[in-house]
C-alpha cells in the first residue's frame, strides 16, 4: 500500500515554521508496511487543496492531510473537503460537546467559530480530537481513503496514534517494510561508497541502501520491502553483520545513539571518568555530552579555555609553548589534555583548539584547521583536521571527532 502526505498552510510555504508532521508521519507509515510516495506542501487555497488532492488519490490507496481545521478564515480544508466528497457540513453533537467542555474549563468565552468547529462533512467518519477542537476526518471513495488533521503536533500524533494507524495497519496486511540504519563518523560519504560498494552491489533485490549524510554523522539505512517480515529481517541482520567487518573503525552504533552516549556506555563500563578542555569549539562538546541523560555518572565538568591567558591560568600550559607553536597545535592541545585531567580529577580527557573563522587563518594554519588531542595519564594522541570554512560546522565537526577519536582510543 502507498501513500502521500499532504500539508496545508502558507506559514510553511514561507518558512515560518518547519513541517515536522511529515516526517513524524512518514516514520510510523513505514513502521506499519505503508510505502510513501510523496510529501507535498501547499497555500491554503482551496482550488489548490482540491487539485491536490485529486492527483494524489489518483496516484496512491491513501492520502493524509494536516492543516487548515482551525477556527479562523483561512482554514479552508474541510469546506474544500466537503465539496471533493460532494456533500454538506453538519453539526456533529458529539464533537461540539467536547468542544464546550474544553473551552469552557480554560474559561475561554465560547463564540459562533468555535461552535463551527464542530461542523464536519456529513459523509465523513469523524476522528475524535482528545486533545483539541478540530475533530480529524477519514473519508472512504472508490477504494481510495482521504485522512485529514489538524496541523497542531501533538493533536495530529494523538489521532493518528489512537484512530488512524491501527486502522490503517487492518487494512494493509501484506506488506512488510524493515529498516535499520547504522551511524558512523570519522569518513567522507564518497570514500565511504568505494569502501562498501562491492557489498552493496551484491545486496539482494528487495534490500536498498541509503546514504543520509550530515555535519555530524553519515547514516546508512537498509530498507527491506516484502511479504515475509521475519525473513527479510534476518537477512538486514546479516547484510548489516557483514558491512560492519568493513568498516570497523567508523561505525558507532544505531539510530537513536550518539557518540558522546556510547562513549559514556564505555566510559560507565570501565568505571573511568571524562573532563574536556575547549578553545574553538567554545563549549560545544560539553553540550553534547551533557545532552546524554545520565552523563554525570561519567562527565566531570569542562574549561573553555578561548584566550592563551585562560589556557596558561586553568590549565597551565606553558607561556613559552604558546609563543613557540601557536595556541593552534600538537604541544598545546596535548598539554590542555594533561591540565584538563589535573584540574578535573579524571580518566580521560579531550581537548581542542583552532581557527573556526571566518577571520584569523594563515598560509600555514587556514580557517577551518583544528588540532585535537585525547588521552589519558599513559597515553595522549592528537590529530590535525581541516574542517572548512563554515564556522558553525568546523565547531559541530570537531566535537564530534574529539568523542569518536576517544571512543576508538577506548575501544584499543
């Protein structure tokens, strides 16, 4: 079975918000065998909404719609509704019960709009609306289904969670979709394609491979598409058992770990404890780990150590390294690693310091080059990168590789 998501409001057009429905839906279609075919925004017009969604259903068996149910002019949606289906609006009881009561315990004056509300297309299955006003509605015609929502988050995800998914999954009972997605960091996506690209060339015909890069990690995902669940599952198990001999040191876990999370899990597992010590990434790597519940089992604390002053004071690195090598160096990160660890009281430590930009490069050292170093009292490594000329991603790239560089130096 496939299906589109269709989401209806100028605000997204202009990008005032960012349509996070699509994605939240799109997730838990797949999760229940449903293929999506595509995603699509558009104004709140209603000849726009009506042609739409005309071509949608002549494309696909399911068509799913947020946006435009609210209480003022321009939520068109189920008037536009109303006319596709070739019916009138009618006054559901049951829905402008609720809507009394709701309104009524916020102690907001109940005004003819809201009474509107309650208005639905005659022909229509109604969805209950726990936690709003617009009621969603599911619509059935010449073996195609029309689902349209509010637009608000959490009042789309409560219907399609409670009333729409469980209906949907009846219905589509032959097919299966399996997916899991690996991270891994430390490689550039091409170099990443040649080195796996014998075992993708030999992946079995109903397996497909994608490749989902970002400044942080590049996923892989293996979708499997079929009829018999648990087989295709074990065979994702195995292809996936097979690209990880490939790849060892890059990869770092599954969807929903991040490096500074699996670096605690082996930081717990030693019963060792982590300090960081910061120049251009200006605190950013504490931020990632401190994101990760739990992380004080784990994480001392940190120095943002911008100035060569600061360097010198917090964590005694030597004046003289400074003005021999520069603050952008091997001797000086391997000595923010030592004080990071005296002053912290800790295993192991990460340090990093460099030119972020967009001012400040040299012919020698250009914007975008970082020196990182981690270690701990037997052991320090450090590593010069070239991370670009965007500031922002040269900060995002450098913590990363700090916490990956750790994580294989505990993994030795």
């Amino acid at each position: 079975m496939k299906a589109e998501i269709i989401t209806i409001g100028d605000e997204i057009l202009i990008g005032q918000i960012v349509d996070t429905n699509s994605a939240w839906m799109a997730e838990q279609l797949n999760r229940i065998g449903i293929k999506i075919n595509r995603v699509l925004s558009i104004a709140d017009d209603r000849e726009e909404i009506e042609l739409t969604i005309k071509e949608s259903m002549a494309r696909v068996e399911v068509v799913l719609i947020t946006g435009g149910l609210g209480p003022t002019r321009d939520d068109i949606t189920k008037h536009t509704l109303a006319k596709l289906f070739n019916t009138q609006l009618v006054m559901n009881e049951e829905v402008l019960k609720h809507v009394e009561t709701l309104l009524g315990a916020r102690g907001i004056k109940i005004i003819q709009s809201n009474r509107e509300q309650a208005l639905v297309p005659a022909n229509c299955q109604v969805l209950f609306n726990n936690e709003g006003t617009a009621p969603g509605m599911w619509f059935e015609k010449d073996g195609k289904v029309v689902i349209s929502m509010p637009g608000v988050p959490f009042e789309m995800e409560t219907i399609m969670t409670e009333k729409v998914l469980p209906r949907l999954r009846k219905m589509n009972n032959t097919t299966a979709i399996v997916h899991r997605t690996i991270l891994t960091q430390g490689i550039a996506e091409s170099l990443l394609a040649d080195k796996i690209s014998q075992w993708e060339d030999n992946l079995p015909s109903y397996i497909k491979l994608a490749y989902l890069p970002g400044p942080m990690v590049i996923r892989l995902r293996l979708s499997a598409y079929g009829e018999d669940s648990e087989k295709m599952s074990k065979e994702v198990d195995h292809q996936l058992e097979q690209l990880l001999k490939l790849i060892p040191n890059y990869f770092f876990g599954y969807d929903g770990d991040t490096l500074a999370s699996v670096v605690g899990e082996i930081l717990v597992r030693k019963n060792t404890r982590l300090s960081v010590a910061e120049s251009c990434t200006g605190g950013y790597l504490a931020h990632l780990i401190t994101e990760v519940p739990g992380s004080s089992d784990w994480f001392n604390g940190g120095v943002v150590a911008y100035s060569n002053e600061i360097k010198e004071k917090l964590l005694n690195v030597d004046a003289e390294a400074l003005d021999q090598y520069s603050a952008v160096s091997l001797e000086v990160v391997e000595s923010m690693v030592r004080g990071a660890m005296k002053k912290f009281n800790t295993d192991y430590a990460i340090a990093t310091s460099g030119i972020a930009g967009p001012s400040g490069g040299t012919p020698e050292k250009p914007v975008g080059t970082v020196w990182i170093a981690i270690g701990n009292k037997e052991e320090i490594i450090a590593r010069k990168f070239s991370f670009g000329k965007d500031r922002g991603r040269t900060i995002i790239r450098a913590s990363q590789t700090g916490l990956n560089m750790l994580r294989n130096f505990l993994m030795k």
